[in-house]
C-alpha cells in the first residue's frame, strides 16, 4: 500500500521565515524549502573551528610528504612513522594524531558541504580504521554500570537521563572533550545553536497546506535537544527556563486546534516528532522540572502524542498505517521511534499504563517494518534522501531503548543487513553532490547522517565513524556527542574499494569512483532497480546516473518534488498521476524515452557489474593504475514498450579519466537519449561533440557510435508536447537553468556510444583515448584498454 499523502515541501508561509534567519535550506523570500542554488566553484573555502594548514610536531613525527596534487588552499597535515605501539601507548598516540590533524575544512561550495581532505601522506594517521582498545579516559567511554542481566522494556536504568545520553556520559565529557578535536567543535556548535534559538521567539505554529506541521515539529525537537545540551553541561538554568517556554507554546491554545489533536495525529510524523521533542525535556531535565511542570509535561505526552500513537497501532485506526507490515520506511521509524522515547521517558511516572503497553507495542513493529527499510544490500529501499529520516529516528529508537533498559532488542540485528546501509550513505556521496533519486523529503530539520556514527560503533564499522566525524552535519546535533566512540583511529580510505556494486534487485545500483578524497575525483552512479516498492518515492529511472568530476556535477537529477500536486501520491500504477510530473516522468531522467513515453512499472532489471576491485591505500593523495576500472550493465528491456531488447553499459576508462555510456539497443519505437546538466553547453557544428562548460570547469562528449546520423541537440528540463496532460489546474516545477542534452533516432538498432571526457588540468588531448567499439555483451575489464 502507498502513503496517499505526504508531507509536503511547499509551505504557503510565504515572508520572513518563522524558523528564523541563516537556515540555509529555508528560502525565506518564497516559504519554500528547498536546496541550495547550484554554487559557484572553486577559491570559496569556509575553514571551521580550525585552520586548514596545521603542522604539528608529535613525538613520531618525522616529515611531511606533501602530495603533488595538493592545492594551495588544501595542503597540510603532519606525516609521521608506522604506529606501534599497543595498549596505552597505541591510545596517547591516538589522541596525539587527532589533536595535531583537527577537524577537517568543509568545501562551501559543494551542497553537502562535504570535507576537503588534505593532500597529503602521512602513514602515523591514515592508518586502517580502528577502535583503539584501551581503558585510557582521555580516550574512551567509561563502562556503563547498568548492566541488566536479563533486560526488558519495562525495566529501566535507576538514573536520569534514560534517552540516550546517561548521567556517566555527561560526567565523562569534561574528560573527553579537551583531548578530541571533534568532540570540541561540536559542543561549541552545540552551544552556539542553543544560543541562537534562545534569541528566537517560540516556534509558531504553521499549518502546511492543510494536513502538516512537521518542520514546527522538527524545529522544536531540535531546539530541546540544543537546549537540554546546553543545561546537562553548564548548569546554568536559563536554559531550563527557555525549554519549559517552548514547552508551553507548543501546547498553548491556538498552537493547533485546541483539542487533542493539537499535535496533528492525522499526520502522525508532526505527532511523533514533539513526543520525543517532550520525552527529550521530561527525561533530560527531570531533576530540576517542579512536580507540577513534570505533571503538565508528562499529561501533554499523553493527551496529543501517546493515546493517539496507542489508539493507532491498538486499533489500526487513522487515515493511513504507517504501523502496517508494509511501510518499511521512514514513517514506521520516526513514528515507533518517537512514541518509544515517549513511553520510556514516561515509565514509572505515567500511571495509566500507556507507556508499558506502548513498548510493547511499538517495539516488535518497528523490528518488523522499521528495520527492513534497509534492503539487503544495505540501500534505504526510499531514496538516499529518506535514509537521512529513517536512520536518524532508527538509531534514535535503538540507542534509547539501549540507554534505558540495557538492550536494543534486535532491532539492529533482526535484518541481517542493516549494518550495510552505512556503505549505502558513503557511496551514494559522490564528490560533487549526492546521487539522490526519488523524493528527497522533507527539509532536514533535526535530522543529520549520526547514525553513521552509532552504527559505526554498534556494528563496528569504525571507517562509517570516521566518515561521519568530518561531515559538516555532525555538527548540528548532540546526537553525535553521545554515538561518536572517541577511541576510533585511523583513515576511513585506507582500504576502502573505489566501487561496490548494490545488489538488490529492488534497490540495484552501483558507483565507482576514482578517489575517496580528492574533491575532483570522477564519480560515476548509476541504477536499475525496480519501480515499485519505494514507498511510492521513486521516479520512472531505470538506467538514471550521474557524473561528478573536477569538483563538480555534470550529469545530475532534477531533484525537487511538489508533494502537494494533485495525485503525486495516488499510487506508483502505470497511470498514476504521478507519472505525469516532468520530474517523476522517464523523460526528467537521464535515461532513453522509446515513443516518448514513460518506462513501465512492471520493469524488472537484471545488472551486471564488474571491477578492478581497486582501493584506496593510505595516502590522500591517488592516482588509479591505468587498468583499473569498473563496469554496470544492466537489461532494462522489461522497462520499455515496442522494445525488442535494450542494455546500458557505463563503465569507466582510461585510469578512471574518462567515462563511457553505451546503449546497445534494438527499438521499434524512436528512441530518445537524454541527460540532465547544469552546464552551459555548446554543440558542434556537425552535433558529434559537445562542450559543457561549469564555473571554470569544463568536459566534453562525443558521439561515439552509430558514426552517422546522431547528433546532440539541447533543449529546457520541460514536458514534451506529446505528453500526457497534467491534472487540472497543476504545473510542473520549474526546474530553472537545467539543460537536457538529446539525442534523437528513428527506430532501429543502435549501440549508442557516448564518451565523456572531463578536461582535467595538465591532461592533453593526446592523453584521451578513443576506445574501441566493443558490443556490451563482449564487454570486460580489459575490452577498453588502449592499445
Ligand atoms: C563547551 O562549549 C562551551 C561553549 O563554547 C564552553 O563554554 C565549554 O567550556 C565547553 N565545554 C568543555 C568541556 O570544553
Ligand atoms: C553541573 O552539575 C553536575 C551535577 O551536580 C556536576 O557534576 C557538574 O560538574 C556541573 N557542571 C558544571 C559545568 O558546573
Ligand atoms: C478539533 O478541533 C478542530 C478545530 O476546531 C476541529 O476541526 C476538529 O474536528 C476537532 N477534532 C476533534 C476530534 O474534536
Ligand atoms: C480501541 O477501540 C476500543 C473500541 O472502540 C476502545 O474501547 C479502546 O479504548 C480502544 N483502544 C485504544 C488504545 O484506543
Ligand atoms: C502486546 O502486543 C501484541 C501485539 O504485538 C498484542 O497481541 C498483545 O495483546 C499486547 N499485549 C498487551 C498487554 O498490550
Ligand atoms: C532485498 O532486500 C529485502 C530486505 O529489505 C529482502 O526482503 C529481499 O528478499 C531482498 N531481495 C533480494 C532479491 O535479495
Ligand atoms: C545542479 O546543481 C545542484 C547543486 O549542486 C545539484 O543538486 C543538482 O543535482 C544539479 N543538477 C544537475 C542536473 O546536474
Ligand atoms: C573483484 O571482487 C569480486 C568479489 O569479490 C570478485 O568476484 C572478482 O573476481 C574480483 N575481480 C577482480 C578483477 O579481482
Ligand atoms: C508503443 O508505442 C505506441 C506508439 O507511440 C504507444 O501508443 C504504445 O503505448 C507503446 N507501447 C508501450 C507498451 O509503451
Ligand atoms: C539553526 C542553527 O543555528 N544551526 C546551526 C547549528 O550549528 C551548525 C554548525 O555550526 C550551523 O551550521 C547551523 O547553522
């Protein structure tokens, strides 16, 4: 069953945004929520809570080996000798090694801010990644004294706080946070957030469209969570005072209908979503709340937040079950998730026996749905952009339940997988943005990718900490305070395969790279995965991919969804109205259209996918041997009408230098090749070639195969005039700048070859290869090597 409705990103809050100034995903000119503008690239650098060039003498030091690619602006780091030492030896190091690096600048110019590693070797850091075991407090976690021999929901630790972040973490703290960079920068941002959303007025309440109120939700749980920071670690009561303020707003009359579905159970996210924001206060602040405030607090839970959660998945009543067996996503997380944190903050207090039964409840549903929301390739089965929402509620639950009661009750274990799905949000990350199919949600109020870091932990998979600790929203949260385990060391590069093949025929895709750290790395990522089974989340996609090189996106999504346009959730059948948006439709993807119509439903791709299997040593600095490689085809012939058969091969070539995409294709339909760009581009006179120019950047493509007859046209990212019409009174989304690159052919038989060759700096024309014309069925990882 499909959701047939969802949260919306429009707001009609049109003016200055009620949120308050510098969030960055907030356009406060229209009420829009959407993504950046793309940037301007190169010489815009943002260094945070540290300088980029630090050379710093430790003990082991010896010299730095700079690396030749290194840019001016991103140099640095000390290189040192082999770390031998063990024990409490090997643990003083650690913290050595991460005092003398920092925390890593983050590129301004890329849309996730992504980290700007250092051009540098330096064998003492980058170093297989690891957990140093040792019982050294500068560096670790103390033991947890609550230890429940047999654990039960029910049972719960003796001392608050429960969610999360127990009293002996807090104590730890003060230890911790002088010796870990990371730890440091992120409790000055915590602090500095809780600043700034104290000089704000409560959040208001703002009914989107007319069934959400999720971001008030979302900014309010943010709030209380910056808030309950600030009191744990200075004890100045202020911070009591302006949490019990927001508190109160959020359940004043007028802040929602004055009745119990004040909190828009309707919509059971919104509902969700300031359950955990109260459980977080009730539980966080429990020693300093008067027995009337913990009275008021604990009623408001279980009038607008609990009762309502408990009448759902008791009685399965409501307008859509996020509770039911098949909504393994994002819903069943964040919903189980907050009415869990609800209960557990609740147990001992709540007399009416709603929290106890919650539990039971809410547990084995989300171990049934929630938790297979990772397909067993370790993709989030939505898109990578509900992963964000998902995880961060999963892990929310999860490490809850684990603080509070001793155990997590299988909920990361029950799907075998789960562990994988830090690989699905490392990969998905390519260098110049994310590979980001589907609906990409919600704005990210309150939501970050630190799961990475409890799940790097959990399962431990110290290169997902080490990925994580450098991305700039581990700063946005105290979530990352509590998940980060200080004692993790090493490179999350050195040894890290440059692709991995997703396997699920469900959620297939692929990547490959050519370096995990050099900003200008080539990233190629490319799907066929079903069509269906998405949560209704996905587009008509089937063989979409995108292209990252010299630091920015050549071939990319046209991204945004309006989720308020008529029938955009109605179903993810062939005639859905979903299907008739530009952006969900074939044509709006960098895929073939045949007759101009859209891909069907039913498809069912098979894929193919090899590599040199090449990875990353320790070095930033990497140039991949002239043979290493990777290729995906997939048979996509089951996704198109009047198709008698249709595979697409894209595979990398010349050392990871250049990119080949081959459709070999027999249509009795027209078939029209297309691919979405930011660029400027410009066609040659004979339509062979074509230069794409971005910033100071550019690449060309060039028209392999058929050698006649294919030219490359451009036109605007808008429907066809052959399209079915949108539903009355609907319109697409403008998706502004972006140019489609064409290429149109009668029907017949193609392999359609189109090579892609970035122009890297102090690469010349001579050092492109032209490569052989090789039918995909012949194609292995030597079939392209230059003779
Ligand atoms: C955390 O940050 C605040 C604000 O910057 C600072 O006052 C405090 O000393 C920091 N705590 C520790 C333990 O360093
Ligand atoms: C805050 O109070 C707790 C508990 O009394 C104490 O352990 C901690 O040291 C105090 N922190 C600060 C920054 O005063
Ligand atoms: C709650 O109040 C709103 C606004 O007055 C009203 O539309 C809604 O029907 C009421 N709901 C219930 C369950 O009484
Ligand atoms: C479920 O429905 C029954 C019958 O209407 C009602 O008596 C009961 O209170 C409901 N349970 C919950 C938890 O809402
Ligand atoms: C606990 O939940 C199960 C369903 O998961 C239900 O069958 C059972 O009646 C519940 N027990 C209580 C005491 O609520
Ligand atoms: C894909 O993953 C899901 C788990 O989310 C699993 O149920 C299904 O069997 C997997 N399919 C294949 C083909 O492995
Ligand atoms: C255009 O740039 C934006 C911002 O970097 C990016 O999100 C988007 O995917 C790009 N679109 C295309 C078609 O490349
Ligand atoms: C790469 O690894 C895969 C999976 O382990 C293996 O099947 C394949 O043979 C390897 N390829 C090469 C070229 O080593
Ligand atoms: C095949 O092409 C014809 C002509 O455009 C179209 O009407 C028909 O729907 C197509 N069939 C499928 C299954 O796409
Ligand atoms: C709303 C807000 O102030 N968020 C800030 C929290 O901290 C991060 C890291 O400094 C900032 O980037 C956010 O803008």
């Amino acid at each position: 069953m499909a959701p047939n409705y969802d949260y919306s990103n429009p707001s009609p809050n049109t003016g200055a945004s009620p949120y308050g100034s510098g969030d960055p995903y907030y356009n406060e000119s229209t009420g829009f929520i959407t993504p950046p503008k793309p940037p301007q690239r190169k010489n815009n650098w943002l260094k945070i809570g540290v300088p980029v060039l630090i050379v710093v003498v430790v003990a082991a030091v010896v010299g730095g080996v700079l690396g030749s690619r290194s840019h001016d602006n991103k140099s640095a780091a000390a290189s040192g000798t082999q770390a031998s030492a063990t024990g409490a030896a090997a643990a003083s190091q650690a913290v050595s090694i991460k005092q003398a690096l920092g925390v890593l600048p983050t590129a301004t110019d890329s849309l996730y801010l992504l980290p700007v590693y250092p051009s540098t070797t330096n064998t003492a850091a980058f170093t297989t990644p690891t957990f140093v075991a040792n019982d050294n407090v500068a560096l670790s976690w103390p033991t947890d004294t609550f230890k429940p021999a047999n654990p039960q929901p029910t049972n719960v630790r003796p001392d608050r706080p429960r969610l999360i972040a127990p009293a002996y973490k807090w104590q730890a703290l003060p230890e911790l946070i002088p010796n870990d960079p990371y730890l440091k920068f992120w409790n000055d941002t915590n602090f500095n957030n809780a600043t700034q959303f104290k000089a704000q007025p409560p959040v208001p309440y703002v009914m989107d469209g007319s069934n959400g109120i999720l971001d008030p939700a979302r900014d309010i749980k943010r709030r209380i969570k910056a808030f309950g920071y600030a009191w744990r670690m200075s004890n100045n009561t202020m911070w009591v005072d302006r949490t019990y303020q927001e508190l109160q707003n959020a359940v004043s009359a007028g802040w929602g209908p004055d009745n119990d579905t004040k909190w828009n159970p309707s919509h059971f996210l919104d509902t969700a979503e300031l359950t955990a924001a109260y459980a977080i206060a009730y539980d966080w602040f429990y020693d300093v709340w008067q027995p009337d405030q913990k009275q008021f607090i604990m009623q408001s839970m279980l009038t607008y937040g609990m009762n309502p959660g408990l009448t759902a998945l008791v009685n399965n009543t409501d307008w859509w079950g996020w509770w039911a067996d098949d909504i393994t996503g994002n819903w069943n997380c964040v919903c189980n998730s907050g009415l869990t944190m609800g209960a557990l903050a609740l147990l001992g207090d709540d007399t009416s026996g709603v929290s106890e039964q919650l539990l039971n409840w809410t547990i084995p549903n989300a171990k049934a749905n929630c938790a297979f929301g990772v397909s067993s390739d370790g993709s989030w089965v939505e898109t990578p952009g509900y992963w964000y929402f998902g995880t961060t509620a999963h892990a929310e639950m999860s490490a809850s339940l684990e603080s509070a009661t001793g155990s997590s009750y299988d909920l990361l274990t029950v799907n075998p997988n789960f562990d994988l799905t830090g690989l699905f949000h490392m990969y998905v990350t390519g260098p110049g943005s994310l590979f980001c199919w589907g609906d990409q949600g919600p704005n990210r109020f309150s939501t970050t990718a630190n799961a990475m870091l409890y799940y790097g932990d959990k399962f431990n998979h110290p290169e997902y900490v080490l990925w994580q600790r450098d991305q700039f929203d581990a700063s946005s949260d105290p979530w990352s305070m509590f998940y980060y385990n200080p004692a993790v060391t090493g490179a999350f590069w050195d040894g890290m395969p440059l692709d991995h093949l997703f396997d699920n025929s469900t959620t297939a895709w692929a990547a490959m790279r050519s370096s995990w750290t050099d900003e200008d790395a080539l990233y190629v990522a490319v799907k066929a995965g079903t069509l269906t089974g998405h949560q209704t989340h996905n587009d008509l996609d089937a063989g979409d991919f995108v292209i990252d090189a010299l630091g920015t996106r050549w071939a990319g999504e046209t991204g945004e969804s309006n989720y308020l346009a008529e029938g955009y959730f109605s179903s993810d059948a062939q005639d859905s109205e979903r299907w008739l948006y530009y952006n969900q439709r074939t044509e709006g993807q960098n895929a073939i259209i045949v007759n101009g119509q859209n891909q069907l439903v039913t498809a069912a791709p098979t894929v193919e996918f090899q590599s040199s299997n090449t990875t990353q040593g320790s070095s930033t600095v990497f140039d991949a041997p002239s043979d290493s490689t990777a290729f995906f085809i997939a048979d996509l012939t089951s996704a198109y009408g009047n198709v008698t058969s249709y595979q697409r091969g894209i595979r990398m070539i010349n050392g990871r230098k250049q990119v080949l995409v081959q459709d070999d294709i027999d249509s009795q339909g027209t078939v029209m090749w297309r691919m979405h760009t930011n660029a400027t581009v410009t066609v040659s006179s004979d339509g062979t070639s074509a230069s794409l120019q971005i910033g100071q950047e550019s690449l060309t493509m060039q028209i392999l195969s058929p050698t006649s007859g294919a030219q490359f046209t451009t036109g605007p990212a808008k429907r066809l005039s052959t399209d079915p019409p949108l539903p009355a009174g609907q319109t697409d989304l403008d998706d502004g700048p972006i140019v489609v690159v064409m290429i149109n052919l009668p029907a017949g038989q193609y392999s359609l070859q189109v090579l892609f060759n970035p122009q890297w700096s102090g690469m010349s024309s001579s050092d492109f290869v032209t490569p052989p014309s090789v039918p995909l069925s012949s194609w292995t990882l030597t079939s392209h090597n230059s003779s």
